[in-house]
C-alpha cells in the first residue's frame, strides 16, 4: 500500500536528517580546533519503484550517501612559539605514530624530551634530514634536534677590505719589539685556534720603497708557545702588490704557522684573504692603495667557540633552525608536507588527523612551496574553517526538513485511521 510505503519513505528522511544534523553539529563543535576542515552531508535518492503504469517512478526516500570534508583554506592566526605552524595552499603535515603514518593541518607543535618535534598526541613530525654541512638532503625522518651543543670550528680564512695610504713614508722600519710606533698601519681581527679559543690577532702594514707593503699577523706572547708575556710573535707574514691606478695586483703569503697554547692543532694555518686581486681575474678592489688615511672597512674571519642551543626557529621554506650562544644558525631539518590528489576522500580518524585511503590517492611529499604544495610560516597556526552563520543557516534547513518529514508520517497515519473507520 502507497500509504505504509510513505510512512517508511520520511522515516528514511528523519533518519538522513538526523545524520545531518550531526554532520553540523560536529563542525560548529569543532569551530575552535586548529586545523579542522569542516564538513558537509552529501545526499542521494534510494529504492526507486518502477510501476507498470506508463514507467512512472516513485521514490523510496533518501541516504547519507558521503559526508565530504571540504580542504578550504583557512584563517591565518598569529601565536608567540616558534613551533606554531600553518600552512597557506595545499599540503599536509607528515605524521608517524605507533599506528601508522597520518597527516593533518593541524600545525600546534612542540619538542618531546627527545628533542623530537611532535603534535599534541605524541605523534612525530616527519622532516628532510640536514646533512653536516647544512643542505637539505631526501632522507626523511622524524624532524630532531639532536645537538644542544655544537662543537667549536676553527678559523679557515680571515678576509680584509682596506686601503693603505700610498703617501706612507718607506724609511720608517718595522720593529716586532715596538710594532705600533713602527708599522704604518694596524688593524686587529679575531680568530678562533683549533681548540675553539680566541685570539685577537694584530695586522701590522709597512710600505716599502717600491710601493709593495708588507703584512704581518701577530698574537700576544703569552697566547703562543715559546711566547713571553707583553710582547708580539709574528704567526704569519705576506705581500701586497698594487698597480699604478692603487688597485690589488698581486697577494703573496711568505709563511704561515700559528701555534697557539691550550692543546690547539700546531703548525695551524689561516688564510689571509685580501680580495681577488687582478692577477687572479679580479677587479683588485676589495683593498686599495689610494692617496687618503689608510682605513679597514671590515674583516671576516670564519670559525666559531662552542655554543650551546638558545633558540628553535623555522625559516619560509618550511626549514628548522637551530641557534647557538655562539652566533651560529645551522640548519637541522626541513617539514615535509603531502599533497594529495583528491584529499576530500581522506579517512577522518580523530585528534586533527586523516589516513590514506584508495581513494585519495597515494601522496606526493616534499618541502613546502615545491610542485605546488603551500608555503609554512611560523609563530602561526590555521583556524578551523567551520563558518558559524553557514551552519545555523543549515541547522534550520535540516530543522525545517525533519519537521517536514514528520509531518509527512502524521498524515500517513491519519489516512490510515481514515481507512480503519470505513469498517465502522
């Protein structure tokens, strides 16, 4: 009977609305959760009758057929740890836990004692490993930072940009027992032994008859071997060739052997690096012989002390930085993000996170802002994309329809007391 078959027809209708409901109800629960992707209810006719009539078609009712979570982006909002991330575009975090690879945009993160970047639930962050020197290599890990102390490196190269006074006086001799009243120019520059102590050097600048100049690098006695207190020891020594227009034409090093006390490598040498003078295809440049007071731009010397980690922080491209009490950043990871080709069919499976599914596709992981996956920012999380006017505007459509449903059962069941009481 069309009558019975009616009443089972808005049931489904109660039912499937029911779901909806809690379809909406689950997103505006989680307006606040970071990262959330809200979803919607998607619907679809079920038990189509065909009657012998001229093929007329009566529908059975309706079914929850998916509920789709919709990957809209959205709002960036500002935090104060370093370890909040949100990623603008596609791409999803990599997890690994005891149950498996996840992934999820749910960017509040913090460091386990391990030193391991994790989510809220213990869940590792995967990231591209770093290699000594500080590129980014293939080799995906959970992101750690496993060095609270980097070791000291000793100095390589000291470079130099100046300019030496072509109208010094050439009679003056240099004397390494009274080296400031008879050098024509001195500048210092820190350096740092194989040990990782430092050393304040002294550069010492004499012009000679032919124009050349003579360089010496000299340390505090007390600071070398065979040294003696409040004198200077020459460590290394050198020449400067210029042109007639006052530019760098040669650089020629005599010797170089430093050895510093305090169990420092002996026989240490540091290049002195004055710029790339002409004979080398330079410019000749960087130092200069000009008719004006002899003057040090700046000196650069590499190598560090020993530092112990003072900061965490995460650069655009996605890539963790470790800070030291020495000055020194060294890279130790990148984030890896995923990107899917159809990440509405993602297993929702709770606590911000989703699975792989058939579906889905498999994943594409690489570092941000490559192949198209979005750019990470730090001190930064993603807020849930759950529009609370949307949905109170869908609560009452589904509001409207469950009562439209139920009104359809009373009138079913009201024309089925009108058929009891024809018996009457």
């Amino acid at each position: 009977m069309g009558i019975l078959s009616s009443m089972h027809t808005a049931r489904s209708g109660l039912q499937t609305m029911g779901d909806a409901l809690g379809v909406y109800g689950d997103n505006i629960a989680n307006s606040q959760t970071v990262g959330f992707k809200a979803s919607r209810p998607e619907f679809s006719d079920i038990m189509v009758k065909n009657t012998m009539n001229g093929g007329l078609q009566i529908g059975r009712g309706v079914k929850l057929e998916a509920v789709t979570p919709l990957f809209t982006q959205g709002s960036i909002l500002q935090t104060e740890s370093p370890t909040d991330l949100s990623i603008t575009g596609e791409g999803m975090f990599t997890l690994d836990g005891p149950d498996g690879r996840f992934y999820s945009r749910n960017g509040s993160l913090h460091f386990d004692r391990e030193g391991k970047l994790v989510n809220a639930e213990g869940y590792r962050v995967l990231g591209f490993e770093a290699d000594v020197d500080g590129r980014i290599t293939s080799k995906m890990q959970p992101m750690q930072v496993a060095r609270t102390v980097i070791d000291a490196k000793g100095t390589q190269e000291a470079k130099m940009f100046l300019n030496l006074d072509n109208r010094a006086d050439p009679t003056i001799v240099f004397d390494p027992k009274r080296p400031d009243a008879t050098s024509h120019f001195a500048t210092g520059v820190q350096v740092i032994d194989s040990a990782g102590a430092p050393h304040i050097l002294s550069m010492y600048f004499n012009r000679s008859e032919s124009g050349d100049w003579t360089w010496r690098a000299m340390a505090k006695g007390e600071e070398v071997v065979g040294g003696q207190k409040n004198t200077m020891v020459e460590q290394a020594s050198g020449k400067l060739i210029f042109d007639k227009d006052g530019r760098l034409l040669e650089q020629v090093t005599d010797n170089n052997s430093f050895n510093f006390k305090g169990g420092a490598q002996p026989d240490y040498n540091i290049k002195f690096n004055f710029g790339k003078d002409k004979k080398s295809g330079g410019d000749g440049l960087e130092v200069t012989q000009y008719g004006s007071d002899s003057e040090a731009y700046k000196t650069v010397a590499d190598g560090y002390k020993v530092g112990t980690l003072t900061g965490l922080s995460f650069n655009e491209d996605g890539v963790l930085e470790a800070q030291y009490t020495n000055g020194e950043s060294v890279k130790v990871a990148q984030i890896a993000l995923a990107k899917f080709d159809a990440p509405e069919f993602l297993l929702k499976v709770g606590q911000n996170r989703f699975r792989e599914t058939r579906n889905s596709g498999q994943p594409t992981i690489g570092g941000p802002r490559q192949a198209g996956r979005g750019a990470v920012a730090s001190k930064s999380l993603e807020t849930s994309t759950t529009d609370i006017a949307n949905e109170f505007i869908n609560l009452m459509n589904t509001e409207r329809s469950f009562q439209a449903n139920s009104r359809v059962i009373s009138t079913a069941d009201e024309m089925m007391q009108e058929i009891l009481n024809l018996k009457k």
